[in-house]
C-alpha cells in the first residue's frame, strides 16, 4: 500500500497514544526497522531513516531486527504460536519465570506472566490487597505513592499516577482514591523521610502497599531521586505492615546502570513489575513477581487463588524472546554500554544547559532529559528532531531520550543534537 493511501486509512480509523479521533495526528508511516534505524516510507524532513532515541518507549534496548531475537522467535513460531495457560504449561514459559526468580532479588519466588506494564500493575495490586484480605486484614485495601509517578493507563495504575495535574486528572473524581506524599526530592532530605514514615504510619491499618517507581519517575515527568528513599519505604513497610512494590516496567533490565534500579539500593519489594525491556521491545509481554509469603498468604484465604488469568499470559512467542532478550542482555558487559551511553549524554546534552527556555538538563544511566520553562510545542520539537535524523517524542515540559543500549557514540553524539535542536525550536 502507498504510504499516502495507508495515511488516509489511519486518519480514518485509527487511535494512536493520547491522540484524538478522527485523524488530527499525522503519524510518520515507518516501513522497517534494523538496529538503532527507523526507515521511513516516505522521506520525511529530507530524511529516510531516523535513529530512535526512544527505543519505542524504554523497550528495545537490543536495537531492532536482532537476529538473536529473530531466531528466538522464529523457532518458537515453528514450535507454537500459543496456547491456553490455563492446565497447561510450556517450557519457554516455565524458562522465563525461573530467569526472572534468578535475576531479582530473593524474596520473589513467584512470577505471574501477563501482556502489558499496566495489567502487571494491575496484577501487583490485586495481590497486596487479596493479601491482606486472606490473612485477616480487609480493611488494608489501598495503596500509598509519591506523586510525579506513572503506572499506566488502566483503572488502578491511573488512580496510583498524579490526580491532581496529571495525565489521568479526567478521571481524578472517579477513581479510588489513594494515599499521596509528595513527589521524591532528587537528594536525601531527611525531612521528606520523615513525611514517608509518617504518612506510612499514619495510614497502616488501611494500606494494603506502597507503589512506587525507584530512582527514576518515567512518563510522569522524568525525575530522578536517590535510592536512599527506598531503604526508608522498606523499613517504614516493615515497621507498620504494609507491602512494598516495586514498578521497574521502565527501569529494569539495566536502563539506569544497575540491572533493576532497586538494586541501588539493596532493598528488596514483595511485589515487583517488569515489562517495556523484557521481551528486547519485540512482543507484548510483562510480569508481577512477589514473595513466597505473598503467595501462601494469598493461598490461606477463604477464596485461595488469584483470579486474574489473561488469554495471552504466558505467551510462548513473547516468552521465548523474553529469555532470549535476558541471556543477550547478561551475556555481554550491558553496565559497560550503558555508562558508555550515560557519559555520551553527559557531554552532549551539556551544551542545551545555556539554551533560552532550558530549566534543567539531567542524566541517569542510559535517559537523558531537558526540561523546559514551559510546555514544549510537540510538532515543532519533533519537526526539528527530525530534521536532525533523529526520532523523539517530547511531552509536557519534557525533551528526553533513552537510546537501545547499541547506539554507538556517534549515534549517541547525533541524538544529542537533536535534543538540544528539539529544545531550541520547542
Ligand atoms: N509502569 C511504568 C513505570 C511505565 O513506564 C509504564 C509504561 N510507560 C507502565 C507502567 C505501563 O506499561 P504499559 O504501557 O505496557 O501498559
């Protein structure tokens, strides 16, 4: 199909993320992809690739059209595509959950395989408060964030994002509505330690968990803070009998220098999330891992099962890839790369520090962020990331980018320019 009939076909019928119907978004039309390349169908900007400084939203941290992650999938494929989960199990399945019980931190023994970051959460929810229902306890029922998170687009991932301000302010009025301390501050305060063990304390007998998301707070702005805050979530849970969990949808599997971000800070969740990056960006797949005592407690209640079981769980196609993505990741010096990346960002995006309307620049492991006085014009950004050769998606104040972890220092370098060009023209 012509890319000029394909667009008039997705202005007609087609929703893209947080756009509008019918047609006022005007998609680039992508006609293949190959390591850190987007290739266009039609030029765009004088260009016919771009190198994707997003890796599709924290996902392909492999680059695309891997021939590790091909094989993975095309021999699956030969094998089967999928089956029920339900009575039945598979072995890239069973494969996948023992790699990630290997890969986490002790305590989580248990691995529940579902298709998206936010029914992971969704997922990670139902079991703290099922938890808490089989052992004796249903009034702890809701849960405890800081603000600036983001946990997806779902009913109870929306009522854990920020109400007052945020993506999902729509729905603030009908939401469940949550415990909020304020968002971390990038240092260690002690004051805003205190906050966390005071609003933990506070509310115990009704908190069934606190989510957050560690060291960096991703499509809710971009922020960064110290691991430190996680040591005291784990103490004040520990001290007031709430669970802890931990969403790495998009930190894990080595985006911020340490494989998951909590391991900074030593400290291990009862529940923790993992998505985006698990599957290298090639299948929908996601995961909710928690604590044997999580389980046998759930397991003792009066109604002693889990009832979440989503037709795809357990995809064997999106499994295979995940185990495939994992031993690519763990078999080459991924900490090598991603420092490689983060010094690369370091000196590229220093020079958007003096730009008129730049308030902040700010590096962690493998995401670099500018951040603008004000609300950066999308399409002009994008328009003059483009132009550079270059694929980012700024939102709110933000121009950020979190290249596959195989962009080379020129990539890296080229990426840069765009951001700081982004900057300039948003
Ligand atoms: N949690 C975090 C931290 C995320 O960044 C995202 C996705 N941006 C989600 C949950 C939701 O994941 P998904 O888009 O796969 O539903």
């Amino acid at each position: 199909m012509r890319s000029g009939e394909l667009l008039a076909l997705d202005r007609a019928h087609v929703w893209h993320p947080y756009g509008p119907m019918p047609g006022r978004t005007d998609p680039l039309v992508v006609a293949s992809a190959a390591g850190v390349r987007l290739r266009l169908a039609e030029p765009a900007e004088g260009r016919d690739e771009l190198i994707d400084g997003m890796s599709s939203w924290w996902s392909a941290i492999h680059g695309y059209n891997h021939p590790v992650l091909n094989e993975a999938a095309r021999g699956q494929l030969d094998r089967m595509s999928h089956v029920m989960f339900g009575g039945l199990t598979h072995e890239p399945a069973v494969r996948l959950a023992a790699k990630l019980v290997e890969i986490t931190p002790e305590p989580l023994q248990h691995v529940f395989l579902s298709d998206s970051g936010s029914v992971a959460v969704e997922v990670a929810a139902k079991m703290c408060l099922q938890y808490w229902r089989s052992v004796g306890r249903p009034a702890k029922q809701r849960l405890l964030t800081w603000r600036g998170g983001y946990h997806g687009d779902t009913w109870t991932p929306m009522s854990v994002c920020d109400p007052d301000g945020g993506m999902h302010e729509l729905w603030s009025g009908v939401l469940t509505r949550q415990v909020f301390v304020g968002p971390p501050p990038v240092e260690y305060e002690e004051s805003y330690a205190e906050q966390l063990r005071e609003a933990i304390g506070r509310h115990a007998d009704e908190l069934a968990a606190v989510i957050v998301e560690p060291v960096v707070q991703g499509a809710g702005g971009m922020r960064f803070h110290t691991p430190e805050y996680l040591r005291v979530l784990r103490e004040a849970c520990d001290e007031h009998g709430v669970l802890l969990v931990f969403d790495e949808i998009a930190t894990g599997f080595g985006r911020t220098g340490t494989l998951f971000a909590a391991d900074a800070a030593g400290v291990s969740p009862d529940v923790m999330c993992v998505g985006k990056a698990l599957t290298g960006g090639y299948l929908s797949m996601a995961a909710t891992l928690c604590s044997s005592e999580v389980a046998d407690g759930i397991s003792r209640g009066e109604v002693p099962v889990l009832a979440h079981g989503p037709t795809f769980m357990g995809n064997p196609l999106a499994a295979a890839v995940a185990c495939a993505s994992i031993d690519l990741l763990l078999a080459q010096d991924w900490q090598h790369e991603v420092k490689r990346i983060e010094a690369g960002l370091r000196e590229g995006l220093a020079a958007a520090e003096s730009l008129p309307g730049v308030r902040e620049v700010r590096v962690q492991g493998a995401i670099g962020v500018v951040q603008l006085d004000h609300d950066v014009d999308m399409a002009a950004a994008t328009t003059a990331a483009v132009r550079e050769g270059v694929w980012l998606r700024p939102f709110r104040d933000l121009i950020y980018t979190m290249p596959p972890f195989v962009t080379t220092d020129e990539d890296v370098a080229r990426i840069c320019a765009a951001v700081r060009a982004a900057a300039a023209a948003g």
